[in-house]
C-alpha cells in the first residue's frame, strides 16, 4: 500500500486529495499508467505528464523513479510559489 | 535560520525589526516582500494558496541550507502563508542577515528563486470571470540557471 497524493488542478480532476493504492509498481510511470487505466478522471489527469511533477517521500524526482520502499508519492503541477 | 508556513497574516514592521535586532555579527539585513498582485482589470477577489504540508518545509529547509552554503549569511527568516489572501495582502517575505549587503542580496534573491518554482505551493486566482489556477512561468524556472 502506497498513499498517493494529488495537489492543486490534478487534485481537482481526480476529485480527491490523498488514496491508498494496492501496487506493484516498480517505478512512478509504471504506478502512472496503472492509474490510467482505472477511469476517465485518472486519464485526463494524467493525460500529459510534462505538465505534472512528482514527489517520492516528498522529495522532487523524475517519473523514472523507483518505487520500492516508498510511503509517500505525490503529483501536482509546477509550483507556483513566493 | 527560522522558516514558518502559516495561514495567519504576519506583521512585516515587527518581523523585519526583530530580525535585524536580533542579529549580533551582521552589517547588512536584506527583506523581500512578496504580495496578492490585482489582476490588470483589478477584479481579482481573492488567491488560494495551498500547500504540501511537510513537504514545504522540508524543501524551504534544503534551500534555506544550500543557501547558507553558497554565501556568508548570519541568519535567514522564511515566511509563506497558504489559505485564502485578499489583493495586496501580504503573502510571503524572506529577510537575510550577512557581514556585507552583496551575500545578504545575493542570497534573498537566490532563497526567492528557488522558492518560488521548488517549493510546493500553488496558487489560484478567483475573478469574476471564474478561477484560474497560476501558470509556472517559463521565466521562473530560467532564474535558476544563473545559480
């Protein structure tokens, strides 16, 4: 079980902050289509993920990412801060 | 080195004279200001901020370090607030406290560069028209590369 967070317009199109998800991923693209593949919200969201980014434990890494021990993973938009 | 995420508003007078009193080895204390910019048309009604508890402090930690490793700073004061802000509110301010004003400078311009497109905040913009969530600007993410 891995907590999958979504923040900003992606928490938005999926329609809710944080799930658990049953995975065997090995990687955050792998998790991804996965993802996909469950209903339209995920898809659309998902839909191009050069305009998303993504967290693993809360730490910026890319979609190649592995996902082996991780708790945490998060997808949000670019950040928009300061 | 002090960082806060917080939802209340901040008292940027007291703030930044607490700050610079506080300092003991510093000649320079630099403040940057960030606030709610109206829309051109001035209908903007409020921005939400949301966040990535945690994770926000976490990267506002790494950024404030790799700062304090890049110049000679004596102290750095971090404040974002999230939640809803009206126009002109305050949202955000660093301060930095170094021997000379260059690292003081220096350093604020990099904590904001890098805040602004590494740390989890996200903002959206509530006119008349409707709500809007803000772009990341090509131009923000430029700034980094001069560090």
């Amino acid at each position: 079980m891995i907590d999958v967070l979504y923040f900003a317009w992606v928490r938005e199109r999926i329609g809710l902050p944080k799930e658990q998800v049953e995975t065997t991923a090995a990687t955050v693209a792998e998790l991804v289509s996965e993802l996909k593949l469950r209903e339209e919200r995920y898809a659309a969201a998902f839909e191009d993920i050069s305009a998303l980014r993504v967290a693993v434990d809360q730490e910026l890494c890319e979609f190649d990412a592995p996902l082996a021990g991780a708790r945490e993973v998060a997808f949000f938009p670019p950040m928009t801060g300061g | 080195m002090a960082i806060r995420v917080q939802e209340a508003a901040f008292d940027l007078g007291a703030e930044v004279q607490d700050f610079a009193t506080a300092q003991t080895q510093a000649g320079a204390v630099v403040n940057f200001t960030g606030i709610v910019r109206n829309t051109a048309a001035g209908d903007l009604d409020r921005m939400e901020i949301e966040h990535y508890p945690g994770m926000t402090e976490s990267a506002l930690t790494a950024i404030d370090a790799e700062a304090t490793k890049r110049w000679v700073l004596k102290d750095s004061l971090i404040i974002h607030r999230y939640g809803i802000l009206r126009p002109n509110e305050m949202i955000m301010m660093v301060a930095t406290a170094a021997p000379h004003r260059v690292d003081a400078f220096e350093a604020a311009q990099y904590l904001m560069d890098y805040l602004k497109s590494r740390a989890p905040f996200w903002k959206k913009e509530f006119t008349t028209d409707g709500a809007e969530w803000v772009d990341a600007k090509d131009a923000d993410e430029d700034a980094l590369l001069k560090w």
